[in-house]
C-alpha cells in the first residue's frame, strides 16, 4: 500500500485568530463533543482560523494545511470544476459546498430532488442534494458524487463547506429519501481509482501557522512519513465511540505510569483541536503536573519550571505504549496569540471532555495529539492504524 508522494503547491494563505480566544476553542470542542455523547450526529469544528493550499500532483496523496486551529484542501466540484475550500473532518460524513462560494452547476450536476440538513457541534446546514463530479486531484476524480449544495449555513467563516471522511453511517437521516450517501473515499474506492478503502494522514508539527504540511492519502499510505510499524487495532464497540471512529486506549503519566484513563473507549478525530480526557482523568493529569486554570484562554497553564518538570503521557492502544512528549502536550507558544494568551506563557492542549468517566466515551484524541502520529482509518476493514513520525518526539511548539 505505497504510492508516489506528490509536490504540493500552495496557495496565498490566510490566518484569522479565534474572536473568543481560547475559551472559544475549547468551547466549540466540547459542544462537538456532546454532539458525540449524544450518538449519531454530524459534526464540525468552528471554522475561525483558516487557509488554503492548492492539490495538485499524482496518485492519492492530497496536501493539506494546519492553520493553527483546523485545516482545509481544495476540492474541484463540476466539469470545468470550480475550486472550494473544504474542512477535512473524519467526525462527519457528508461532504458539501455552498457556506461562502456558490455552487456553479456544470454539464456534470445532477439535482437529486432531495433536501439535506447536517447539525454540527457549532453549526448546522442545509439545502439540496446534488450529484457531480468531485476533483481531489488529477488522479482522484469521483463520478457522480453525493454534495449538498447549502441554501443555509451557521456556524462557518471563510470556507465553502466540509469534506466529510468518517464512517458511511453517519450519513443515514441527512438526505431525505436516502438511506446513506456513500463517501469520497467510498466512491474512489467503489469506481476502482483507489486499491483499499482507507486514509492514510500525515503532519509536520510547525510552529508556523497556515503552512502546507500534511498530506491526506486516499487507498494506502505512504512509508516515506512514519517511522515505526503500523499498529492496526479494531475499531471499538463500545457505544457512542462506535459511531466514529473509536478506539480503547489507556492513560498513564510519566516514568511511575501514575493513571490518568483506565482503558475506556473513546474517538480520534481532525475536527477536534485539543486532547480532551473525561473530567476525573482531567483532574488527575491537572494534579500530577501541577497545571493551574487560566482565566483568559480557559486552558490549564504552567510555568517555565514547571514545564521543565513535565513528563510524557503514555498512551496504550492495542498493547503498544506510545510517548506523549511534554512539548507534545503543549500548545506552539509562537500561536498564543490565536488562543488570546500571552507572549511566551506555556499553556496545556490537555482538557476536560465536559463528562464523567464511563459515558462509552471518554476522550477525543483531537488533532494536537494526531500531529504527532501517522493514522490510517480504514473503512473497508472496520480497523484504525498508527505508528511514530519523525516528529513524535519534535520539540516544535
């Protein structure tokens, strides 16, 4: 499962820091989070940092931007395409266009006659469903692709809409007369473009907000971007996590395995900015290093002393134990400004969930905690994969 890894070519970039500061992030996170609680719900994260990047290249890899907050690609919607700026989110499932560039019909669109409504964590859309040809780059091109086309959006700033990666089910009851509507890489898979029905994502940790340096591969994974061997795991069947895609894992803290979250089941997701851990196992983590909550971003803080004295968290997933850096753990103090913090304060990705442990749900490993790691999500066999990088262990933030 190896493919040739493309160039990426960006595109002007842009940076808007959260209107509310950190309280804001984190206040967006925990309502996608009790979409999650709730069960089968659709979701997004507020879109308040953003940027684009161009895909360009060959075979199905797909360069993708981290814009500090959340990250985007640029998808080609008809036939001659028109370029949209999707938020790519494994946490829903339909893809769909129309928050801020209008939808342009091609000779490629097809109106289905079919409404579509999607609730988000933060916002919610909808509109008409439509049929057309979807461009991820010029080796992935989907035929007659379910998009909704939004008559209403809230909750979405300076993007067109969602690419929607996560489990088929979650589509069941957004499309009226519909029973699912299959996915991007459903149908890459289904019209015989890519080999397997997975997505392999890559990132660089950067210090730098808006830089094109993740990669997104549709139907394998790219060898060139990990460093250990992949650890393949079941998805979990313990409900809601079973929904998504979630995993059981294991929390200790530093040299003297001090517990943190006994094994539980939880969810990765991209759409989640920050590590979020039930409330009793926050707590324990806010105790063993020592952390304090500041008033101004909403986010546990410590000093440079302190910081010196952290130890790594120590995640267990399928039997294999993986190393949380102290500086895994903390946000790039470079983008405190986006959180509204202070100039060099060291504050903590590490926070509460919002609910007691033993929900079927206990944490969700955002997209602070996946940088560090190259994941699989594999569709066709029910299954989640991850391995080291290179930049597991980076001192970056």
């Amino acid at each position: 499962m190896s493919h040739v890894v493309i160039r990426g070519i960006p595109f002007t970039t842009r940076l808007r820091a959260v209107k509310g500061g950190g309280k804001e992030l984190l206040a967006h996170d925990r309502a996608r989070a009790r979409k999650f609680l709730a069960g089968k719900s659709h979701h997004t994260p507020s879109v308040t940092a953003l940027s684009t990047t161009a895909s360009s290249g060959a075979d199905s890899s797909i360069d993708v931007t981290d814009s500090g907050v959340t990250y985007t690609m640029q998808v080609g919607v008809g036939n001659p395409a028109t370029q949209y700026t999707l938020l790519i989110d494994t946490g829903s499932s339909n893809t769909w266009i129309g928050a801020d560039l209008p939808y342009k019909p091609t000779s490629s669109s097809r109106s289905t006659g079919n409404t579509i409504n999607v609730s988000y964590g933060s916002g919610s859309m909808s509109g008409k469903e439509y049929t057309d040809t979807v461009t991820l780059g010029s080796s992935l091109v989907i035929q007659n692709q379910g998009i909704g086309v939004a008559s209403s959006a809230q909750g979405f700033e300076d993007v067109d809409g969602i690419l929607g990666v996560g489990p088929v089910d979650l589509t069941e009851g957004t499309v009226s007369n519909t029973t699912d509507v299959p996915t991007v890489t459903d149908n890459l898979y289904a019209q015989g473009t890519i080999p397997y029905n997975l997505l392999g994502i890559s990132y660089e940790p950067s210090s730098t907000a808006n830089v094109p340096n993740g990669e997104l591969t549709f139907g394998g994974t790219d060898s060139t971007k990990y460093t250990g061997t992949l650890n393949t795991v079941p998805l979990t069947t313990t409900s809601p996590a079973s929904q998504y895609w979630g995993i059981n894992q294991s929390v200790t803290y530093g040299t003297s395995g001090s517990a943190i979250l006994s094994t539980t089941a939880g969810i990765v997701d991209t759409g989640t900015t920050l590590l979020l851990l039930a409330t009793e196992a926050f707590q324990a983590y806010q105790k063993a290093t020592g952390a304090v909550l500041d008033s101004t971003t909403g986010l546990l803080t410590i000093t440079a002393q302190q910081y010196a004295n952290l130890q790594s968290l120590y995640f267990n997933i399928g039997g294999v134990t993986y190393d949380f850096t102290p500086n895994a753990q903390i946000w790039p103090r470079s983008l405190n400004s986006i959180l509204g913090g202070a100039e060099g304060q060291i504050y903590l990705i590490v926070s509460d969930l919002g609910s007691s442990f033993g929900s079927g749900l206990d944490f969700i490993n955002g997209f602070g905690w996946i940088q560090r790691f190259y994941t699989v999500f594999n569709t066709g066999n029910k299954e989640f994969s991850l391995t080291t990088t290179a930049y597991t262990d980076a001192d970056t933030n």
